[in-house]
C-alpha cells in the first residue's frame, strides 16, 4: 500500500507561482503514471496533469502552458509547478498513482488546498 502526501499549497495573488510536492511512501518508478487532479468548491474533480513512467506528460487545456509536472525517481516525488495563477485555480489538489497492474488511479493523497485571490 503506498501513501501519498502533498504539501505545498497556500494562498498565493492571481499572477502568482506555487509548487507543489507529492512525496510517496515507496518507489514511484513502479507505477504506470502520476497525476495531478483539483476539486473546486461545488465542482468534480477534475483532471489536471500526469506524468507518465517513460515521461510523456499531458496537461489539461485550462493548465497548458502555465503548469509543469515533473518527477524525481531518486526522491518518489512528484511536483506541479504553477504559474501565472488564476482565481479559477483554487482548490484542492490531489495526488495520484495510477499501478501498472490496474492502469487505474488507485492511490490518493489527502489533498492541499490552494487559494488564489484576484
């Protein structure tokens, strides 16, 4: 069973950056792809970015070219890099890892909470 933890979520103004970190309890690299998903209050969760294990990434349309997710091996992290942030931004964003043995998302975080004020 692998745990996920993110930090890295705050309060940040609209322009602003954040980074945010997905730290897991054991190998990253035994797993098919490692996403990114946010709830908004009153809202689906949704999908944000994935990084897969060969390093292919995909990035949703309201994200691209302002977020970059990346992943260290060496560390079992993952990060999501955002920039240029908007108030449509804030929620709650969750870690993912999706086994190589379901291709399903099976593993989640607890969430960090991020607010961006206009």
């Amino acid at each position: 069973q692998v745990q996920l933890v993110e930090s890295g979520g705050g309060l940040v103004q609209a322009g602003g950056s954040l980074r945010l970190s997905c730290a897991a309890s054991g190998s990253i690299s035994s797993f098919n792809a490692m996403g990114w998903y946010r709830q908004a209050p009153g809202k689906h969760r949704e999908f944000v970015a994935t990084v897969a294990r060969i390093g292919v990434t995909r990035y949703a349309d309201s994200v691209k070219g302002r977020f970059t997710i990346s992943r260290d091996n060496a560390k079992n992290t993952v990060y999501l890099q955002m920039n240029s942030l908007k108030p449509e931004d804030t929620a709650l964003y969750y870690c993912a890892a999706q086994p190589i043995a379901t291709m399903r998302y099976d593993y989640w975080g607890q969430g960090t909470q991020v607010t961006v004020s206009s």
